[in-house]
C-alpha cells in the first residue's frame, strides 16, 4: 500500500498535472484574481472568515455497565466502549456462556447440586418429583415419576415439576399453568419429534435449569406465556425458539447449533430475551414476523457459515425490534433486513464481520418498504456492500452516535458504502463518524430523498478495488441534504459532489480537506476535487474552509451551480475550476478569501468526476 503523501507532496503532483491542461496560466486562466484574493463585497480589509464551528464525533460514553470505556485508538477516532474484558470474549466450558459486560464465563442457570435434584424447591405450591430410570412412583422425592410427562398429567395446576439430572427422551407438552424446575445443564430434555422437545399452550408456565436437544423445533409456544431461565437449546434441526402466538420471557440463554433460525416470532407475539449467547446458527439468527421482540445483554456469532443468503435479523410485516447492549460478531453476516413498516432500535450495539479475507455476505443494516431505523451509541466494522441503508418511500433512518469503519465493496453488488438514503426515504444523522469506507461515506439518491446531517465526519475514504472512486458525501438525481458541521477529510476523487437536476445541497460549518486522486501514482490520476456540483445540481455553503485539495477545491460543470458565503479556500492547485459559460463570479466570492492557490480561478477543462458513478 502506497503511504498517504503529505500536503507538498499531492499539492506538487497535481500542480504539474493542472499546468499540462492548461490550468496555470494563459488565455484559459484568465478568471484568476491573483495568487492571494479577498472576495468581500468590500468589506473592510481587516475583515476575516468567521471560524468553522468543527464537526463533533460519537459520544459513547458513560459506558452501559460492565463495559469498558477505550481510549481513542487513533487521532480524531472517539472513546468508545469495549463490551469484553481485555482480551476478549472467553471460550467457556460446556454448560457456561460469557455474555456481553460480564468478566468471564458463568454457568447457564444453576449449578449441579450433588443429589441432582433442583434447590431451593417452593413450599406453598404442590412439588412433584420426577427421576430418570425410576419405577412406580408416586411424585414423592422417595418415589418419583419416571418421566416428565407422567409428573405434569398428575400434577395440579400451578405446581412445580422438580426434574433430576438425567436424559429424558420424550416431547414434553404443558397445557396448564405450572413450573418445571430442572437441577441444572444436567437435566436434559430430548426427542426426535417432527415438531418439538418443548411444547406449550398455556398461561403462567415456567421452565428453568435444563437443557433442550434434537428434534426439528426446541421450544414451541403455540399461546400463552412461558417464561425462560437457565436454559440451554442445543442440536435443533430448524428452529431453537418458535413462537406462533402469545409471549416468551427469557433470562440467561445459551442457543447454539441449530439448523436454521435462533428466534421465530410469529403474528401478535412478544418476545423478551436477556443475557444470552446465540452462536452457530445456520440462516437467520432472529426471525421476527408480524410480531415484537426485545433483547437486552445479548451477542449473536457464527450465523450462516456456508450459506449463499442470510440474516442476522429478517423482520416481516409490522413487527418492532429493540436491541439493547447488542453486540453481533464473528458471522459471515451482517445483515438486518427489515420490509413491510417494520421496526428497529439498536443501542449500544457493536456489529462487526469477520475478517477481511472471510468469505463476508453482502449487506448491513437494510431497511425497506417504509420500516424505521433507529440506531444509536453503535459501532460497526467491515461491513460489505453498505453498512447502513435506508430505500423507498416512507423508510426512514434516525442515527445517533454512530461509528462506521472498514466498509468493502461486495463481490456481487459493489458499493462500499457506509450510508445508503434512497428512493425517497428520509434520515437523520447526528455524530456519525466514517472511516475508510471504500464507496461513498453517505449517499443519498434520488427524487424525494431527504437528510439532514449534524456533525458529520468522513474520513480517509480509500480508493475501491475499482480504482474509480472513494467519495465522502454524495447527493444525487434530486435528492435534498442539509448539513451543519460536516469534515471530509483525506477522501477520494471528490469530497462532496452534487450531481443532477433538482438535487440540492445546504451546508454550514463545512470543512473539506487533502481530497486524493483515486490513486495518486506518477503521474497522479483520477481528479482530486474538494466541493464539485453537476448535471444542474445547486449547492450552498456558508462558513467552510476548503484546503489542500489536489486538483481543485471548487469545480462547478456541466450546469451545476455552487453558492458561497463566509469563508476560505486555500492551497489548491486551482481554487475554483468553472466550466459553465459565463458563471456568476459573485456566486462565490460573497467573503470569500482564496489564497495560496496555484490559480485562484480557473477556467480549464480539468478532469470531472464522474458525477453519478454506480452505488
């Protein structure tokens, strides 16, 4: 990799590519104001730019409990929190989990007692007894039922089933409000059933401190509640949880190996999931249709190793999705797919792929068909294809300390990109940080489409596999951005581009800074143009600061438009390329100062960028 050139260096590069077109000096430059120009109206010469009010990043911070708040691993990157103790998540023993803002792995539900028989047992309920392998009993501690089934049919409503260590193979059906207590992971239940090991239809059950395995569903609710503690659901051909009506309350899970789906949550149902691990699961990992769930304390890892077509979380239909202190890692996905006014809210999420040279899905936080994103206080990396989008009409994205780096090209789709607004959705982004997006840090397309950003950072955008573009801001085929504090830093090609009739862009406290070619090897290609506008495209800003841009820090072609006002632009090959006949100087000159330029005001053919490249 080619280290990044300091501002002499790039300056020097594109002055001399500039003065081969014709850029620095004769007939075409006749538009220079001279080498250092105050543009003011008249106003006074000791007049200066009004300072720019700097682009804040993410605030973390306070930390949820047990995470650990991080120094800034780099200049200009923020505090954030750390979910892990130092070193990471522990491989835990078989029966334990280590779940987000613990120190280390603990056992899931009780611990074994030395009888093998549950503790702590009520003594205002009926108590029932059930024993592997025991014969004729009674229910009594001294003579128990032999299996699980046999202790529910005789117990009355509201008892507790007390249930040894041991393996019980057979399809455990509750109809009537009771407790079933296992002694612990050692308590196992097991069947081969085309449906379910667990299946329940009733109000007030209660399971606790046993473990789940075989048969093609885990748990079934077919109504009623049923609420989980201490459970483990292990080696399920298709789904581990399945709820088709009613609601689950779940406390310390561990879900693993199961076939296909971690959660289905079917019509009017409500599902409620706290500290849990989720690993190794086929497909999907949450499944939510026409119904809501919320989980708290929850990481989800090794979904869909192997398949061509996956999901962290499919919502369908008008479900809502809370996710709180969520941290999604270590998959080959990424993808939250949400259709049909769905809803999500992530908070203090951490979701990150595997590494560079996995075999990543393409895909991230996707939203469509009028959902509703709400992301706050989250950290994403190595995302493929976009991290985060939100397309069509009546979809509508809300971020809120959001920090999204390493986002790669896919394999199939393209992009890179870290924000996606398009098709007429609209979005609100607050300290929103972007690192090294490899297509466009925000995108926003299209008739209708609508932003409005405050304290936008992009930053260090690289150059794509393709070798065409690395932007930080693009609004386009007339889509409508407002922004307030944006930094585009050590991007791509073009900082910030408006392209196509009707799309316009209103900026304030804008800063834009060392824009690169695409590549910047002898001699250095691919423009290098700080604020462009195109293709009838309207943009305005008022207290900015365009520096250090390799070709140029304003370009305005191909009947674009750009308006300035109060501010400064500065050490550019060439100040302002204007390739519209007769353009209004005025436009950008209202305190406007230009200085250390090569050319203040440049009538040139300078390279354009493309001005709608492929997402």
């Amino acid at each position: 990799m080619i280290g990044r050139p300091n501002g002499r260096t790039h300056l020097h590069c594109l002055v001399v590519v500039a003065c081969a077109l014709g850029g620095c000096g004769g007939d075409d430059s006749a538009a220079d104001a001279g080498h250092d120009a105050r543009f003011d109206g008249g106003a006074d010469a000791a007049w200066a730019p009004t300072p720019v009010s700097p682009a804040a990043g993410p605030v973390f911070t306070p930390c949820p409990p047990g995470w650990r708040e991080m120094e800034p691993g780099a200049p200009g990157s923020p505090r954030w929190c750390d979910p892990w103790p130092e070193g990471g998540p522990q491989t835990c023993a078989d029966g334990q989990a280590h779940r987000p803002g613990e120190p280390s792995c603990s056992t899931v539900g009780a611990e074994c007692a030395t009888d093998g028989w549950p503790v702590d047992l009520p003594s205002d309920v009926p108590v029932i007894f059930v024993a592997a392998g025991s014969s004729a009993g009674d229910g009594s501690r001294a003579a128990p039922w032999a299996t699980v089934s046999e202790a529910i049919g005789a117990a009355p409503d509201g008892a507790t089933i007390a249930i040894s260590t041991g393996r019980y193979e057979e399809v455990v059906a509750v109809t009537r409000p009771m407790t079933l207590r296992g002694a612990c992971a050692e308590t196992i239940l097991s069947s081969d059933s085309p449906v379910a090991t667990l299946d329940t239809s009733a109000e007030g059950v209660v399971v606790r401190d046993l473990r789940v395995v075989g048969a093609v569903h885990g748990v079934w609710v077919r109504s009623g509640s049923l609420v989980l503690s201490g459970i483990i659901v292990e080696d399920i051909a298709r789904t581990a949880l399945i709820i088709l009506a009613g609601s689950i309350n779940a406390e310390d899970l561990l879900i693993r190996r199961i076939g296909e789906t971690a959660v289905n949550v079917g019509a009017g149902a409500h599902v409620v999931v706290r500290r849990a691990v989720i690993e190794d699961i086929g497909v999907t990992g949450l499944l939510p249709m026409d119904g809501d769930l919320d989980m708290e304390d929850v990481v989800m890892r090794g979904v869909g190793a192997g398949m061509a077509d996956t999901d962290l979380l499919l919502a369908i239909g008008r479900c809502a999705v809370r996710l709180d202190r969520f941290v999604a890692d270590e998959s080959v996905t990424q993808r939250f797919f949400l259709l049909g006014m769905s809803s999500l809210r992530l908070t203090h999420g951490v979701i990150a792929s595997l590494g560079s040279a996995s075999p990543t899905l393409e895909g991230g936080i996707i939203g469509f068909d009028g959902s509703t994103l709400e992301i706050r206080k989250t950290r994403m990396e190595r995302s493929r294809s976009v991290a985060i989008a939100a397309v069509e009409l009546g979809t509508s994205l809300d971020a809120q300390d959001v920090w999204i780096r390493d986002v790669r090209p896919g394999a199939a789709t393209g992009g890179g990109n870290a924000i996606e607004i398009g098709t007429g959705a609209s979005a609100v982004l607050e300290r929103v940080q972007i690192e090294r997006a490899e297509g466009f840090a925000l995108l926003a397309d299209g008739p209708g489409t609508t932003a409005a950003v405050s304290d936008l950072r992009a930053l260090d955008t690289r150059s794509s596999a393709r070798g065409t573009f690395g932007r930080a801001l693009q609004v386009q085929s007339g889509a409508h951005l407002t922004g307030t504090r944006v930094e585009a830093r050590g991007n791509r090609e073009a900082s910030v581009v408006a392209a196509g009739l009707g799309t316009r862009v209103e900026l304030l406290d804008l800063g834009v800074y060392d824009t690169w070619p695409a590549s910047c090897v002898e001699p250095c290609e691919g423009a290098g143009v700080g604020v462009g506008s195109y293709l009838g495209a309207s943009l305005t800003a008022q207290r900015f600061i365009v520096n250090g841009n390799a070709l140029a820090g304003l370009q305005i072609a191909r009947v674009g438009s750009i308006d300035l006002a109060d501010g400064t632009v500065s050490d550019n090959p060439v100040g302002a390329n204007l390739q519209v006949p007769d353009y209004d100087v005025t436009r950008i000159s209202n305190q406007v100062i230009y200085e250390r330029n090569g050319v203040n005001l440049d009538a040139t053919a300078l390279p354009v960028p493309d001005p709608t490249p492929p997402p």
